[in-house]
C-alpha cells in the first residue's frame, strides 16, 4: 500500500470512528506500528488530525477529510458513477458542477465522451460542445485544455480543503446564469432531510448552483446516505436524481423514490 492511499486509509477510519489507536490501525491496514506513528505524525503536522499519547483524534466536531486525501476513498464506485452522470447530459447543455471526487469524475468522463469530443473536433472557431459552470479549481484546471468545452469558472475565495471558491464573487456570477444541469458532489444525503455540506459556504454556493438549474443531480455513492453533515445545501424535493452505487440499501433507495427522487445504481 502506499503512503498516499495509507494515508487516505487511516483519515477514512477517522472519520468513521472519530479516534485512532496506533495498535488497531497498524491491524486494520497491515502494516507496523511504528510506520501508523510516523504517518499520524506526519497528518498531525499537516493539522488534519490530533495526536494523542496512543493514537489520534479528529479535529472538529463535523469532520471533512482534505480533497487530496479522499482521491483513493472508493475510486472505482466514483468513476462508475461518473461516468453515469455524464450519460445524462446532452451536447450543447450548460453544466453546473461543485467541487468534490465525485464530481471531478463526472468532469473527466464528459472530456472523454466521444461524441463530445467529436463535435470539438473542429477547433476553437466552432461553438463548444459543452459549458461547464464550477467554482471547483481543480475541475477547471482539468478541462480548461478541452477545446470543445467552454469553461466559466466563479470568483470567491478558495478553500484549500475542497478548492472550491466561495463568497459573494461566486454567488454574483451564479446570479447570473441558467443552467441545464447541475451536478452536485454532496457531504451526506439523506431522504428525509435532503443534501449536506462540511461547510456552510460551501452549501450556500451549492445551493445556489442547483436553484440555477433545470435539473438537479446528486453524485454520491453509498457512503454519504443516510448521514447528515454540518450546512444543507437543499431539500429532498430539489433534487430529480440520486446517482449512486450498487451498495445502496433497497430500503434507501425505496424511501428516495417515494420522494420523487429518481434513483440509478451503478
């Protein structure tokens, strides 16, 4: 295992259990002991955790792992699911995306649709085949070298946790455009209380991406439903779909559907 997905391990096992001992964590990813100390060591420098004279502690009462570290948290489930959601959008729609893994997969696999490419193919002087709307950095870094899809990003202030920008210069350019689809990368969802951010900025953005749109989409596999997170981003009744995997429960996805959530699995 390398360093970067052990990493990315032990932060996930933090954020379940909210506290780690070096010995549980050494049997859990089968590794030594004193390589878990160097690793928390090396966390606890970077300030996403606490160390304490056993193991560590998780900073915060609402938990958000940094996006580097929630890279390689069920990757294969998010490239699924990415790929689903850009079967969903059309040539030629204006997307909305948020920050988030999920929704950086969503953006890789609209760049690597064919028909997509293909209707790029003709150079800079053709209309694009897609927009994309993001306040999410990273996305932006990633598709602003596909010709055939038109970037806007928003202003605002970045969070280094997400690369999401926020504040009043992402809400005016929000204000000011319409959108086919909004794509969002959530904190939790749940059915009966809707969607879920870390970060109250972050929700209110999100919240105001999605208010923009025609349709609203949530991106999210299975370990984000039924849980909530500290800010909403919106209620159930916003939102048309739930793209998720196929570890949702029959339970979870009846309750989504009997509110008018359509659910795919994949």
């Amino acid at each position: 295992m390398s360093r970067d997905a052990r990493w990315s391990a032990l932060l996930d096992l933090l954020a379940e259990h909210g506290r780690l001992e070096v010995d549980e964590a050494a049997a859990a990813l089968k590794v030594s002991a004193a390589t878990i100390r160097r690793d928390l060591d090396r966390l606890a420098e970077q300030r996403v955790l606490s160390r304490t004279r056993g193991g560590a502690v998780a900073n915060g009462v609402s938990y958000e792992l940094p996006l580097r570290y929630k890279t390689a948290r069920h990757a294969s489930r998010k490239q699924r699911i990415g790929q689903a959601v850009a079967g969903l959008v059309a040539v030629g729609d204006v997307v909305g995306l948020t920050g988030g893994t999920t929704t950086t997969e969503v953006a890789r696999a609209l760049a690597l649709r064919a028909d997509i490419a293909a209707d790029g193919a003709g150079g800079a002087a053709r209309q694009p085949a897609l927009t994309v709307v993001t306040n999410a950095l990273n996305i932006a870094n990633e598709l602003v070298i596909r010709p055939q899809i038109k970037i806007v990003v928003t202003g605002g202030v970045a969070r280094p946790q997400s690369y999401e920008l926020t504040g009043p210069l992402a809400r005016t350019v929000l204000q000011q455009v319409t959108l086919d689809i909004a794509v969002l990368g959530v904190g939790a969802i749940d059915p009966a209380r809707g969607a879920f951010a870390h970060d109250e900025d972050e929700a209110s953005i999100n919240r105001l991406l999605a208010e923009r749109a025609t349709r609203v989409v949530v991106a999210a596999d299975s370990s984000k439903i039924g849980r909530r997170a500290f800010a909403t981003v919106c209620d159930i009744g916003a939102i048309d779909t739930l793209v998720t995997d196929q570890d949702i429960s029959a339970q979870a996805r009846a309750r989504f559907e009997q509110e008018g959530v359509t659910v795919t699995a994949v």
